[in-house]
C-alpha cells in the first residue's frame, strides 16, 4: 500500500457536484493498493500514520500528532498512485490492485485508523471525485508500506 499524506488546514471531496465528506485540520490521505500488496499492511500504516509528529507546538515546533493537534483524517482512494509511466506516453495501471480487492483493503485501513480513535471521514472508492484541499505547509509525505518496520 502507498499514501500520499497532506497536512492540511481543510479538505473536502464532492461527487457529481454534491458534498461527500470535509474535515478540519488534520491529514488528506490518498491510499493506493498495489497489485499483490500483502494483506495486513493496514493496520501498520493506520498505527504509523497516527502518531507521526506533524503538527506545530507552542514553540512552532512539528512535535504534535494527530491526536494531540485534534486533528480528523480525509481518505480517498488513489490507484493512481500504481501508474507506470516508464514506457510510452499513457500511464499503465498494472501496478494497482484490482477494484474488487482495492476496495475492502482501503476500508479495512480507514478502519483501522478508527480502531486507534481517529476521527476519519471517507471518498467513494471508484467514484470521479472533486478533492479541495488547502495544504498547511505545505508538509507532504510519501509512506509505502512495505518500507515500514
């Protein structure tokens, strides 16, 4: 699994012109599955993510988690993450997991990040989504999964 986490003062997704979730301060995070990615990485990441020290202290200092800066969590799925552009001019999506098994593993991470007290808010897995967001930073990290302890 590979997220792209955004520190964000707001974000929001819309579907077909309607409002679908929005948070506050806290983390957009786009969650691609790779082709093969081994189950069980969910967990791992939702426990990595929570507790990264991103948000600024008294001091100014990037010493707060997500719980500590009250903070919520916008997740919307990203297969994107899996394209290929080293051949040619059109991406290949070869790379990223099949929708049908994609799905439940990004739930089961969204899940995950709720079972350690995270407030999160969710996209539509496979829906053409409109995502806003106003980056607080801008900070901007690129987690696999597999490179995690």
């Amino acid at each position: 699994m590979r997220v792209v986490l955004q520190r964000v003062a707001r974000a929001s997704v819309s579907v077909a012109g309607g409002s679908v979730a929005q948070i506050g301060p806290g983390f957009l995070l786009l969650v691609g599955v790779g082709a093969g990615d081994p189950p069980g990485q969910e967990a791992k990441l939702a426990q990595k993510i929570s507790t990264l020290r991103l948000f600024s202290d008294a001091e100014g200092k990037m010493n707060l988690s997500l719980d500590q800066a009250d903070g919520e969590v916008l997740v919307v799925s990203q297969f994107t993450l899996y394209g290929d552009i080293r051949k040619g001019r059109r991406p290949s999506w070869t790379g990223a997991e099949d929708p049908a098994i994609a799905a439940g593993r990004v739930e089961a991470f969204a899940l995950a990040l709720e079972g350690l007290g995270v407030r999160v808010r969710r996209g539509v897995f496979g829906a053409d989504m409109q995502v806003e967001l106003l980056n607080d930073g801008p900070v901007t990290l690129v987690i696999d999964a597999v490179e995690l302890p």
